[in-house]
C-alpha cells in the first residue's frame, strides 16, 4: 500500500530526531492521508489524499 497523496505525490520524508543530549536516531515522518471518495474522469472512485489537498480544494468530494 503506497504512502503517497494521489494528488500532489507528497511522500515520507525520513531525517533525524535530535535529543536535548544531541543523539541523533533515523525517523520517517508520513503525510496525513485520508481515503477520500472522489470523482474523478465522471467516476466516483476511493483515492487516498493529503490533507492539503482536502483543504485546498483540488479534490472534488463524491456526494
């Protein structure tokens, strides 16, 4: 199951967390993704999307 917005392709994005003592540990933070029922090309169909684009308006919601 991909972790990508079907809309803009916003992915993971890994770096480090930093403690106060400075110890650096790889992480992987996810964008926030909501299965969505979307009409896209006149067929209402389940897309996963950013909520950016949700907000945005470059989704149009199924009703």
């Amino acid at each position: 199951m991909s972790r990508k917005c079907e809309i803009c392709g916003k992915g993971p994005s890994t770096g480090n967390n930093v403690s106060h003592a400075n110890n650096k540990t790889r992480t992987t933070w996810y964008p926030n993704l909501q299965k969505v029922k979307a009409v896209s090309n006149g067929t209402v169909r389940t897309i996963k999307v950013c909520t950016r684009c949700i907000r945005s308006g470059s989704v149009t919601k199924a009703l």
